[in-house]
C-alpha cells in the first residue's frame, strides 16, 4: 500500500514489447514503460521470437526500474505482481514470468498470472 492505495505491478512480454506497469487500485496508472522491438524487427519483416526472447532478457530489469521510478515506489509498496502467462512466444513469456515470479518470492508478493487474451477483453 502507498497512500492508502492497493499497488499492482504489471508484467508484458507476449511478443516483441517488454512492458511493465504500475497501477493504484487498479484504475490509476502511476507508471507504464514499454520497450519496443519495432526497429528491430523491420529488417526481417516481423518478429523473430528467438531475438525477441533475447531483447526481454536485456531490458527487463531496466524496464522494472525505470516503472518503479516514474510511480515512485519500492518494492515494499508493491501489494500485488500480475504477469502475462499466455498465449504468446514461449521465450519472451518465459522472460516476463521468470522475472515476476523471482520478484514475487524475493519480495514475499503475491503474483497472479494473467490470460493475455482475457486481459484485452476485460480491459473493455
């Protein structure tokens, strides 16, 4: 909690952007980074799940950071992790579950998976 507000953090990694979020009682968004593959991917014509799975890996933790900055949080504010767990590319899911999961247990959070597809439904 921080400022009375319920904090969850948000993790994205279906395809070729790395997102993470962090919303106040689950309406107000304090943060949202997204890092884009777009320029990478144009010279192949469209994503490349092995290379997107490898550009998760390298900017994930700075996308955590970079979110956990904008919202002016630390981890001791963040009462709830959701993280993307399909469906999806296998590598750049297993990107954003890894690191959710390793931040729920080190930070004692519970983490909730969420189905990308319902998401964008119950995001309407």
């Amino acid at each position: 909690m921080k400022d009375g507000k319920f904090i969850t953090m948000a993790f994205e990694s279906s395809c070729d952007e790395t997102s993470v979020a962090v919303l106040a009682d689950g309406r107000e968004v304090w943060a949202n980074v997204i890092s884009s593959q777009i320029d990478i991917f144009k010279q192949y014509g469209g994503v490349v799940p092995e290379i997107a799975s490898r550009h998760h890996l390298e900017n994930i933790n700075r996308v955590v950071d970079q979110a956990m900055e904008e919202a002016n949080v630390t981890w001791k504010d963040i009462d709830l992790i959701g993280v993307t767990m399909g469906p999806g590319l296998v590598g750049a899911l297993l990107m954003g579950v890894a690191t959710a999961k390793a931040a729920a247990f080190a930070h004692d959070i519970p983490l909730v998976g969420v189905h990308h597809i319902l998401g964008h439904i119950s995001a309407n």
